[in-house]
C-alpha cells in the first residue's frame, strides 16, 4: 500500500512523554509491514493501542496488515468495522480511498478521499488521493489542483509528482527540474528516491517529443552506473524518436536484465 508507507497522517498522535515512544514503536510497526514481517509487526499493535495511539491510525495499519497479507476483504471489513465507530476520522476515511484506489475503483476512492479531506485539510495524503482519483475520472483540472496542494507541502512527494506529470506535464517538469537540481544533496543518501524522480523527468521529456533530452539523462544515469529496467524501457521509448536503437538494446544486455525493477 504505497500511500499508507508515505502517509504523513499516520503520525503518534498521543501527548506528553508517550509520544517519542510511540514514534518510536509506530515507526516500527512500519518498517516491518514494508519488509513484509506481518506477523511481527501485528504482535507490536497491542501495545501501540494500550499506550492510547489515535484509533484511526491503530485500524489502518491493522487494515494495511491484513491487505499485504493478500486478505484484501478483511482488510476492507476492518475498515468497515472502524469507520462505523469513528465515521469522520481522516486516518481511516483516507485508507478506504487507498484500498479503492489499489483496486482502480476511482468513484470510491475519490469519495472517501474527499470525506478525509473534509475531516481533517491538512492530510496531504488523502489530497493525493483524491487528485489520483480525479485524474482517472477524466477531471484534469480538478486533480491537478488537489496535486499541487499536496506539492505545496510535500514537494517531492513521488505519487502527486507522477499525477501531476499526466494532469499538467509542463508543470510537472519545471516542479522536476527544481527538486533535481536543489535536492542532489538531500537525495544523496537516497539515490533510489533520485532516481524514480529522473525517470519522471524522462518520461515528461519523451512525452512531449524532447527525445534528444530524454536520451541524454538516460545517458547520465547508464554512465553513473544507475540505469535499471525501467531505464531500459523509457530508453526504448525514446529510441522511437530518435533512431538510437543500439543504445536502447545495449542497455537491455545480459547484466541490465538481471537488474531488479524498482517499486
């Protein structure tokens, strides 16, 4: 569940000394359904609850648990069963919209998205959502003004950058280019965010015919040494423009193809 792992809502919301604890335990609670530890990370959520973390956040990531363990009617009956007892909370309202969104039903998602934008303004990530949402309804003008509420505060939030590249493409490759050139050094000691935000770019430069562009920024990252599959791929779209086919094939060698395609 792509958004509940970036969902800045789902932060400790406990006061006084419990809250540096509970950051602590939430971020693992996390960090384990990521690695796919389900079951260690459900064995953590008993005490995350008794130490009076939000509800909503308790539901969601009992919901998320159950999602990657594939048992995706459980995780919705847990969402059910949470927004019958807490109907306005925004934590839980925006897991729906992403469990609709994961299952490309767009009217539902863009619905309970709004409903926790309602509830709480300033969840950036049901704004996400639901301009996610919004963009496969066909309503491009509307999503592209929920994405850049989202960029507003997270500037180089992957999901509303890549929404935002289809909803407004001109937009989107200025707002690229600007965290690419200020943020090499604070994506330094994350070189994989880096270089999903270069494949943005790419895929913003062949869609509006820059081939020449796009080929040299596919360049830079084969001689960084940092070219994947999904290099392989974008350099094949652009290899349509510009002729270079024995560039777009070499990267698809033998050692290029035993590379991981990138989440």
């Amino acid at each position: 569940m792509s958004d509940l792992h970036s969902n800045s809502q789902l932060q400790p919301a406990v006061r006084g000394d419990n809250s540096s604890v509970n950051r602590v335990l939430f971020a693992r609670v996390r960090q384990l359904i990521d690695q796919g530890q389900v079951n260690a990370a459900s064995l953590l959520l008993p005490t995350l609850e008794k130490r009076g973390e939000n509800p909503g956040t308790i539901v969601a990531l009992s919901a998320a648990i159950e999602f990657v363990k594939g048992r995706h009617a459980r995780a919705k009956e847990i969402v059910s069963d949470g927004l019958a007892a807490f109907p306005e909370n925004s934590i839980i309202l925006c897991f729906s919209a992403e469990i609709s969104l994961e299952e490309k039903n767009w009217v539902e998602a863009a619905k309970a998205a709004s409903e926790a934008v309602v509830a709480d303004p300033r969840n950036s990530t049901a704004k996400s959502i639901l301009g996610r949402a919004l963009l496969e309804l066909g309503h491009i003008d509307d999503a592209a003004t929920c994405l850049r509420e989202v960029l507003d505060e997270m500037p180089a939030n992957f999901l509303a950058l890549a929404g935002l590249c289809r909803s407004a493409p001109a937009e989107a490759e200025d707002t690229l280019r600007n965290i690419l050139r200020d943020g090499d050094e604070e994506h330094s000691d994350r070189p994989q965010d880096d270089l999903r935000l270069r494949h943005l770019l790419i895929s913003v430069l062949i869609e509006r015919g820059a081939y020449t562009e796009a080929t040299d920024q596919i360049r830079r990252l084969v001689a960084e040494g940092r070219a994947d599959l999904d290099t392989s791929l974008l350099a094949v779209q652009a290899a349509v423009g510009t002729g270079n086919w024995d560039e777009a094939t070499l990267l698809f060698s033998d050692n290029t193809r035993s590379l991981p395609r990138h989440a």
